[in-house]
C-alpha cells in the first residue's frame, strides 16, 4: 500500500496561479513560493475583502480523538474536493499549517491522507512559507528585547521573576520547559526561570489567527502582557515599545497561503494553534478570505468538538465575518470501539457491542454541536475492517437522534468516494438563518464562563479551583479583565480533564488548575488537569525514519 | 539624505526570470519567493555544474573593521554593477546572506549601501528564503533528538555533562549564553547545563556553506560531534542516526538564491557564517555555481583579510573549483584615522598625520593578501569629508609598496562611481596563473598552523595555550584529528587578541583558549581572546526603530 507521501508525491500539481484562476484571482494576486505554493498579496487580499457576497461556512469538527484515527482533515479535504469536482460549486478549503515540532516526534503530517490531501505535503509539513519560522523568530525576539530591557536599566521595574513570555521554538523538546537563563558571567544577563513553549502555542499565533489587518496584528502585540513590575503594575509590550519591530516580522505571515489538494481544490492553509492549549482554528484572515472568493468553505477545529469545536463556536466564529452555516461531526466505527474498549487490539473484528457503548460519545459531541443551533450532519469515515452491520448500526444510532449519518470513503476513493454526503452537506448549509446559540454570555463573569461550558460542553457536575487558580482569577479582577472569552486548556482525549475517561463521562469534577491573560489575543487561557505547551519526542521518534535524497526528494513523512 | 531602505525600497526590481536570464537561465531553472527572489532548482543547479568553463574570481577583503566603516559589501556590490553594466562582462556577485539577530541590535544590515545593495533588502535582511530558519530548526531539532536519546534509554551511554552541540537561535540573546535545561519534574529530561549559539555560529551552518550536494551534506552531519559517552568515546551524530532527518530539514537551505542589485547584476546570496567565530565566506556552492554561470564572480570574506581573507585563503578555496584570481583590499581615509585615534570624534577633518599613522593597518592587510601570491588592489571608498589631500596621501602610500589604488564612489554614484576601477579589476585577474601560497602546510600539527597563522598574519611573536587549550589539543591529537585546518576565532578590532589595539601592533602574545572539533565542517575552531557565539543587544537596540505599515513596508532597517 502507498504511504501518503507517496500518494502525494506521485499528484500532479497545477501551477499555482491555474489554481488561483478557479476563484477569481489573478497570477499578479499571488507571491509565489515555488510553483505550487503562494502568499496573497495584500492589494489581492484587500480587493477580496471589499466583495459584498460571503459563501457558506462549513465547519469539521469530530468526536474525541484516539489512537485509532477519525481522519477529520481528511474528510474535511475530501468533502472540499467532492463539492468543488463533483458538484462543480465554487470551493474552498481553510486549514491550519502544521507544527513541525510534532512531525519529527509521532509519525503523522497534518495534511490529509490517502487521496484526500493538500500538497506539496513534505512542504506544508516542514518549512511551507516559513510562517512557523517567522513565529518563532517573533517570539524570541520579543523575550530577548524583554530581558535585555531589565539587563540594560529596566526604567519600569520588570521584576525577573514574573515575566509571564515565554520563548518559543518549533521543535518538541521536553528539556525547554524549565529552564534557568542568564547564568554564567555577569555579562550574560539576569539569571532568573524560565520556560519555552512550542511556537504554536504562543500568543502570538493566536494574535496572527485574529489579526484582521497588520495595523489590528500591531495593535494587538502591543496590548500583550509582559509581566508584572516589582510595584505590582502590569507592563504590556506597548509600554517598552517593541510592537513595530515583532510586527515587522510578522507582517509576512500574516497573508495566506494557497495551495491546492491532489484534486487540485484551492486551500487557504495559515495559522496553527494547537485546540487544546490554544483556540485551534485557522487564521480568521484566511477563512473570512475565503468566504469573500467562494461559495463554499470547508474548515476544521482542532481536535473534538469539545474543544476546537467549542472554541469555534463560542470564540473564533465572533471574529469572522459570518457563522458556520453548517457543521460536519466526524467519526469512524474503529475510533468509536476504542473509546468503548480503551485498545486498539480488537478494532480488526466486528464488535457491535463496543461500537452502541463507544457511540455515546459520538452522541455527546453531535449533540453539542446541535445545541449551538447550527444544522449538524455526521460523516463516517470508511475503513476497510469496517463490516456493513457496523456502519448500518452506527448510522441508524445517528439517526434515531434526527441527525443524518453518512458512509464516505474520501481516503481511498477522493472525491468519488462520498458525493451523496457531500450533497447532504450543501443542502444543509443552505437551510437558511442559522442563530448561534454561544454557551455563555459576553458579560458573564470568568467563572461562570468556565462553569457552563463544564456542564453544557464537557458534562462536568462541577468546577473546583485551585489556589492557584483563585488568585488568577481575583488578579484578572482587579486588572477588569475578568469578561473576556475563555480559552479552556484540557486534554482533547477525554470530556474530562482525565485523558483516560473515554466515552462520555458524567458526574466527574473538572479542576482548574490557573488562568492567565492573553492580552493581545484578547482572551483568558484557563487550565484544567495535565496539559502541557511543550510536547516531548517519543523513544522511537519519526525522525529516524525521515531521510532526503539526492535530488531533495524527502522521505519518511507520514 | 535618504536612507539605504528608502533608495532600496525606491529601486525597481527586475522580474528574477529576467534577472536570471543574463546568465543563462530560464524561469524553468527557478523555485520563485515572491516576484523578486528565487531559488535555483537542483537539475538547473546540476546542469550548471556540470558545464566546463570557469569565470575569474574575485575576493573583496578589507582593513580592520572600525565604528567609521569601510564599506566592503557596498564595495563588492558596486563593483559587480561596475563590471556588469558598464564594462557589459558577464558577472555574478556572491554574497553571504545576513544573520537577523544583529539587525534589531546595532543599526546596519548585510546588503551594502547608498546606490550599490542588493534588493529587497528588507527581506534578505530578514526571512530571506528561510534558510536562516531552517538551520534553527535543525540545530534545535538535533539538539532535542540527543537530550530525547539520552531520556529515553542512553544506549551509548552519552554523558549529558559532554555534550558539544549547542541549541541556537537567529536572535542576539545574551540570556542565553549559559542556561541549565531539563528542570522541574523528572518528566522534563535529563538536568544538564547547556548553551544557545546564534545560528551562524553553529558546525551546521558551516556544512550548509560546505556541501558540494545533499549526499555530501548528509554525510557531513553525520559526521558532527555530539560529544563523548561515560566511557570517554566520541559519539557521532551518525551513531545515534538523526542525519537523514536534519539533511531533509536543510535540503531547501542547500539551493542557492538569487536576488539583484539595484543596477540589475545577478547577485547569489547564500549561506551567513561570521568571519571572526566560524569561516564567514557565502556557500561553497554559490561561488562555484557562479564561476560557472558568468566570466567575473565577486565575492567577499568577512570582517578584515585576517579573519575572513585568512580563512578564505587557506581553507575556503581549498573547496572552491579555483583559486581567487584578484583580491580587493577595501579601505576609507576615515576608517584608517580611526585606526590612529581610536575615536570618532575628529573624523571630519583633515589629519594626515593620523591617515599614516592608521595607513600602517592597511598596509599590514594588504601585504598579507600579497603574500598568498594573487594580485592585489586597494580600493579606497570615498565619503565626503576626505580632503584631496587624503585621498592622495592614502594612494601614494599604498602605491609606494607596489600595490595599484584607485578611490571609488560607488555609494553615492552607483556603478559610474568607479568604472575605471572596475577595469584595473578586471586586468588584475587576467594577469595569468595564480599559484596560492598558503600559510600553513596541510600536515602541520595543529599548534604548528595556529602559530604560522599568529605569525605571518597577525604579526605576533608568540601563542600561549590555556590549560584547557592544551587538554583540547590532546584530544584532538588522540582522536587523530589534529590535522584538520583551523578556523582561528579571533576578534575583529584587532591583529590581536585584544579588541582596543588598533593599527598594526607587534610584539603581542596570542592567547589561545581552547580548541573545538568540527568534525562535519572539517576544521578546528581555535578560541583566542574573549570571543562571543550569542550576540547581546545594546540599551537601544535597533528594534525600537523598525516598524511596518498597514501594506506591509518596512521601515527602520538601515
């Protein structure tokens, strides 16, 4: 069987612009990156802008995520390629970029699979138009600016000891997320802690996902919370005067980027905060874009729908130019029987048993997603194990629900492998008016915020605050920063803060363990259980099995 | 008076097809980045390679760099445009590509000045084509590969104390001189003390400037240090098998890029060590690939002919299909009253008696370059405070030893700055056969060439070795490494060791601290002085100035 990068690898790619023709744009529109990767030029990305029709907006979201795989960038890149070839409606797809940080660690790129793919896929895995690079260069540039200030006089009074920026890299490295810098002679700074994240889950990458414009991205990395002064005052970026120069190396990135799938579907792939530290959308520019350029937009939230799809719902669709009309549920028999069994050992046999206990979390997040008031529609991802009992089962266990439930084999088959569904799926977004119903209200109060997402979302019976927490959230009151939106950080393996209570737990305590602002993205990061911003590599990493020949023909990514 | 990025921002930029249509390639042979940069491919690079005829080259060297500037790349672009657009020879300029950590400390990027820059210069002073950024995520990507190798079993029993590889980022970070990583829980790695190098200081950027083609790159890697096991064996990044993954990060970084000048001249811009801690000469590939695409190649080593024209000679065209056939030794009347005064202070007036008296650097340099046997010229860059009478005593003290002078004001000017110059050039490297005399003999001992380098290069009288130099060197000699070349880091200011003796001083001990095996690269890095591989920022770093507009125009960049 062929890997997916040798699928991808074996695509003919169109160039660039042929691709960009499809939705209006022009050759001059696009700064190219190769032959089949591209920037919008702002003049381009302006003019869009400007256009009064906005298309329907599609949003992928999944249940909870296993080892088994439930394949919801494939789908969404399937679904995209079966409207715009099969349907021939005006189609594109917005996705986030990949982390390279995690593509050396476990294997699997983030790009699709089988013949549902964007491509080049080596490219969008690793370096792609170097917004990740750009990222990372933003992010300790800004730390060294911040420590260099205290080293050179530090007029403010920035006590070292709370500064709250991290320094980021693009890399997993456990070994960074503790650290203790300035050591040495006298000339090498303070010494104080330290601590680096990877670059994904920096505010900045939520600041380049919310930016609408290089004047708001500016805007907003000046209103970033440094740290405290030793008189107890917030500092914010603005107030040291480094928000021209972190814009300036962000101003590239902030355009999206163009690629096309193996159908040759034009994608929009920009931005990339992880959803269970980060809100885990793709960069707001790059949806409403697409909503300007075509007729239909597919885009995904990361992880399930009590996360990315949550984060969605209640957070990201506020900052584009239109709510989803419509939402995709993804799920696959295998995933459902492992969140009934908790092994991958016995997913090869039928078990229809595992498939109605492991369905209940399926039920929990197509449910969620209905009650935000959104049409729902459920898509099966085929897998060749898969017996017909399993799938008639699964679908009819959808349908006694009133949802609609279909089989599509995208993977496999690309487009043909799922035209009905995505038929199903136009007729759904043009139902009509959709109101978004949000969990909380704007002006609710940080707890109660955290508190109805625990119980409507996740099925929590209760919140408990750690100390910690409790003055987190008394400080965020006293700066009057206690009302904006939550980001709540929690594993995406489980409804609860537990990544090993699978299926749909009920009556479990979720425990929120600190909360902090993030200033310039303009929301509250709350954590709950174990939830770490730096992954480690495992004992066998993918790095062994990566390898570039001769002519640069990269091998080894899955 | 306008600033560089104003006259570069000014300047139309030809389409690169047409820019690299001069020297017989099509956009075929291209991968662009935007309009106005691009990459060659690999059968263009291949092909290019492959034809028989070689170009002259030329090695623009200079005096001891000071606060007054010299104006080398401004010098190697000007000529380049001299030599191209108004003698019409077919010509190429090879460049280093800049570092971006040192443009948001001191004011000054990498890519000359007034009318002679390489365009766009705010980009190439920034993410270029991210060849910066993917060495950073190689050596991070390397380094997180060891500390995860040795967390997770440590077969070979790596001392987590011996590791020489360092971490490094593209961002001046004194903070990060000397760290300790791997704290807090026992999940976080293994506590050890480690250290960030500035990206360009690092063996990986040496071999992306080394490799002749990605097999050579990838065994060159392979071949780095990693550092020694408990049981005092040297342990090879080959021996834990990260090589195929790193070479797959840097297979892109490998491709040359080229770029223009504000006159049009095809310009390769490629590869960025520095000149006093590593080799700092531009890709071994872009030098040879230009010398096959065009008659006159321009290139430039940096800092003064100690460092990068030392190590140019004796090590770098020992990798390049020829020899230099002419070297430019770049001087200013202000630069060289610097070197007698030691301020700035009286630079505007006339001094004569400090122009001699500084006369005495240049004189030093330029017989240096004599001695290797090539033909030298000494180009003096005018400014506008030299008085007729400087300009005359400075080219009658270098044309009394017999060396050819001419002023030039390519900055103000562009290339009808120095056309006649341009044509004394051109001569000077068709004077015939150049037989390169190096320094030291390929079999000499390692003190035997550190102390002909200190001798006939820097004029001291004596080399003193640290205890750990000393342990350095038997390890080098157990190892049987110790007859690699060596890469002297040495400061700028200075022949010496000590950055405040200007001029030409004699007599002076060479203080040598340690000595470090680059075993990818090929050479020892020989430590004297205090030396610095991470930058600091100053108390007004240059950031404070840089700033972006709402379309993305970057100002600030000097």
């Amino acid at each position: 069987m062929k890997t997916d990068i040798q699928i991808a690898q074996e695509a003919v790619a169109l160039p660039i612009s042929t691709i960009a023709s499809q939705v209006g744009l022009s050759a001059t529109d696009l700064e190219p990156y190769g032959v089949d990767k591209a920037k919008l030029n702002w003049p381009a990305i302006k003019k869009a802008m400007a256009s009064p029709d906005l298309g329907k907006l599609i949003l992928v979201t999944s249940i909870s995520p296993t080892p088994a795989g439930e394949g919801k960038s494939t789908m969404t890149i399937g679904l995209g390629d079966a409207i715009n070839q099969r349907l021939h409606l005006k189609t594109m797809i917005a996705l986030r970029e990949p982390s390279m940080g995690p593509v050396f660690g476990l294997k699997g790129g983030a790009t699709g699979g089988g013949q549902a793919q964007v491509i080049p896929m080596e490219d969008i895995n690793l370096h792609f138009t170097g917004d990740m690079h750009a990222l990372t260069a933003a992010i300790d540039t800004l730390a060294a600016l911040v420590d260099n200030y205290i080293y050179q006089g530090n007029e403010v009074g920035l006590d070292p000891d709370r500064i709250l920026l991290k320094r980021g890299i693009d890399v997993n490295d456990r070994s960074l997320r503790q650290v203790t810098i300035g050591q040495g002679s006298k000339f090498n700074g303070i010494e104080h802690k330290s601590s680096f994240a990877i670059t994904v889950a920096n505010e900045l990458m939520a600041i380049l996902c919310l930016a609408t414009d290089i004047a708001d991205l500016k805007q907003r990395i000046g209103l970033m919370l440094v740290g405290y002064s030793r008189a107890e005052q917030p500092v914010y970026v603005k107030d040291l005067g480094f928000e021209g120069a972190i814009a300036a190396l962000l101003a590239n990135a902030l355009k999206p980027n163009l690629v096309q799938t193996i159908e040759h579907t034009p994608a929009l792939v920009h931005g990339g905060p992880f959803a269970n530290i980060a809100h885990g959308a793709n960069s707001v520019i790059a949806t409403n874009l697409a909503l300007h350029l075509s007729d239909y937009v597919l885009t995904e939230a990361g992880f399930g729908s009590d996360l990315g799809g949550q984060k969605f719902m209640d957070f990201v669709s506020n900052h584009l130019e239109k709510k989803p009309d419509a939402s995709v549920v993804v799920a696959t028999v295998r995933a459902l029987k492992y969140q009934a069994e908790g092994t991958t050992d016995r997913l090869n046999e039928e078990n229809l048993p595992a498939l109605r206990e492991g369905f209940k979390n399926l039920e929990r997040h197509m449910l969620n997603m209905k009650n935000y008031g959104v049409p729902v529609i459920v898509l099966i991802n085929h897998f060749a194990t898969d017996t017909q009992a399993e799938l008639e089962l699964l679908q009819n266990l959808v349908r006694d629900q009133g949802i609609d439930a279909r089989v599509v084999d995208y993977h496999e088959q690309g487009s043909s492998g799922g035209v009905e569904a995505a038929k199903a799926v136009v007729n759904l977004a043009n139902t009509g008016h959709v109101e978004l119903q949000s969990t909380y209200q704007a002006d609710d109060a940080v707890k109660s915020k955290i508190a109805k997402v625990a119980k409507k979302i996740y099925h929590a019976s209760q919140v408990e605050y750690s100390e910690q927490a409790e003055q987190d959230i008394d400080e965020l009151v006293k700066m009057g920063k206690d009302k904006l939106p939550v980001i709540i950080a929690k594993t995406q393996y489980s409804f609860t803060d537990n990544q090993k209570l699978l299926g749909a737990p009920t009556d479990f305590t979720l425990h929120v363990k600190g909360a902090s602002l993030k200033n310039g993205a303009g929301f509250i990061v709350v954590t709950t259980g174990h939830v770490l911003d730096m992954p480690g590599l495992p004992k066998q990493p993918a790095a062994l099995d990566i390898d570039v020949d001769n002519d640069g023909k990269i091998s080894g990514l899955f």
